[in-house]
C-alpha cells in the first residue's frame, strides 16, 4: 500500500507543509478495516470536496456575446474544525474484551491512543496528521461568451513515479447570465454548474460538483460578489488491511450540502486579484490571482 506517499502528494499540491516518513503512515492506516477507516478518513473527504468545489468564479458578469477570457490559479483553504479530529474507534480483530475510545482522524493529534486488554496486551489507535488546514491550489481557465454563457476548464497531471503513480486532476463547468432575462443594469446574476475529478494512482479517486446562483455587483475597481448553492463530494479510498492483508474499498461522501460564499475582487487592468470565504458544513478561504480579458463591466466603461 503507497497510502501516504498519495497523501503527501495530495498535500503538496495544496500546497502543505507535512514531512512525516512513508512507513510510518502506512503503518498507520493499515491497521484499520472499512469501519474505523471510513470514519479516521471522512474529515478528508469533507475538505478536500469541498475545496475541489471552490475558487471557479470572480464575477457573475457574462457578456451576451464576444470575447471573454480569464487565466488564473486559486488557492483553497479549508479549516479543519475540532470536531473533525477526532471519531468513536472501536478495537478490531481478536483483542479482548471489545472497547471504544476517542481516537485521531487523519487530521487529528499525532499520538498514538493504546488500550490495555486481557494479558497485558494493548491496542493501538494510529495519530493523525495534527492539521488546522488544508489548501488546494488548481489553475482555471474560463472562456466566452456565446448567448451569455461561458465555460470554465481545470486540468492538471502529474507523474509522480511507481510508489505512487498519476496524478490527474479535470473539471468543467458552464454559466449563463440571467441578465438576458431581467432588467438589470449594473447588478449581475448567472447560474452555473461544475464538475470536478481527481485521482492519485489506483489509491485515491474523488469527484464533486456544485450548482449555484452567482451575484456581483461592481464599485470602482472592486467587484462585491456572492453566491448560494448546492454541492456534492465522494471519495473512494483503497488500501491493504495489515491485519490479514485483504483490499479494503470504500466510497465516502462529503458531509457537504448547501453553501454561502462572500467575495470580492480587485480589478487591476487585466489584473484579477478575488478573495472569498463560504460558510457551509466544511468552511474555506479562496484565494486567486489571474489575467482577465473583456470582462470589464459596461457601466464602467462608460
């Protein structure tokens, strides 16, 4: 099982800061079945989800038609909170007698939880990670506009060699301006939809998509904006079970639903500088910085 080494590569990506050895990790996880598994790994799937399904948009503006383009990179940050560091593990195998105890997730602290049984004998929990955060960065690029709609595009892929093997990360999502509809003048509504897929070899493959209505509302060079919608995340997690070495498997879905995301963005010429921060179940900083073109908002061009 190369379970850390795709995990590191995972952190890396997003941009962290983790330097724990390989064995270590492995030795870790693979002392646990799908039960306790699913549970030391849900932390993971709800941030890394919900951070796949951030930093894809700066702006509601859609021009009805021409040219529109924005290059840039986001950088997502998900809060890791307490609650999320620690779950109910239950002892596995042949240790007697059965018991349950507070344990770490993969986010929690780094000591290992042992628990005495019958003989002298001892049960040991594995630590997590001890992490407040977890970034992500991915490239965007969004491309219109045709009959006020644009499309967005992530694409990333590395090779990290055989302990790990691909890395790949691909998106899509498309949006359409409501303004064609409304009489709206300076304030801006769209609707979008994105897709998101990324994959660590044959270990890790995760997925996410989100629907929202989008808002913006621009002021001098600063464009406020907004946006409410649905999300939703899973992540299949394989390994080898160390206790008699068979393949566990097992989906898990990112307890991420509804989400609110606030927001602004500087405009510097064609430099695009947004922030934002969603309140959801899992909560996250969004941070980018691009080149944007034809997306200067008519009222102040006039």
């Amino acid at each position: 099982m190369r379970f850390f080494a795709t995990l590191i590569v995972l952190l890396c990506i997003s941009l962290s800061a983790v330097n724990l050895r390989a064995q270590d990790f492995e030795d870790f996880i693979s002392k646990y079945t799908d039960a306790n598994g699913k549970a030391y790994m849900q932390p993971l799937a709800d941030a890394f989800g919900a951070n796949l399904n951030s930093g894809l948009y700066h702006s509601a503006y859609i021009k009805d038609q021409g040219f529109q383009l924005y290059l840039g990179i986001s950088v997502m940050n998900a809060f890791i909170p307490e609650s999320n560091k620690t779950f109910l593990g239950n002892t596995q195998g042949f240790f007697n007698p059965e018991q349950s105890a507070t344990v770490p997730t993969i986010f929690g602290s780094s000591q290992v939880v042992a628990i005495e049984g019958d003989g002298e004998t001892y049960y040991a929990f594995p630590g997590g990670l001890d992490l407040d955060n977890l970034p992500l960065a991915v490239p965007n690029l969004t491309v219109g506009s045709l009959l006020g709609s644009d499309l967005t595009l992530r694409w990333a892929a590395y090779d990290i060699g055989e302990e790990v093997g691909k890395v790949q990360l691909f998106g899509w999502g498309v949006r359409h301006s409501l303004n064609r509809y409304l009489p709206l003048e300076s304030f801006h509504l769209a609707v979008g939809y994105y897709m998101q897929q990324f994959s660590v070899g044959d270990v890790v493959d995760a997925d996410g998509w989100l629907a929202n209505l989008q808002a913006s509302y621009p002021w001098r060079f600063i464009t406020f904006y907004g946006a409410v919608g649905y999300e939703n995340s899973t992540l299949d997690i394989r390994y080898t079970y160390e206790g008699d070495d068979s393949t566990i498997d097992f989906d898990m879905a990112g307890n991420n639903s509804l989400r609110a995301t606030l927001g602004l963005t500087f405009n510097l010429g064609p430099v695009k500088l947004h922030t934002d921060y969603t309140l959801a179940n899992q909560q996250l900083l969004t941070l980018g910085l691009g080149l944007g073109f034809g997306e200067t908002v008519k009222m102040l061009e006039e």
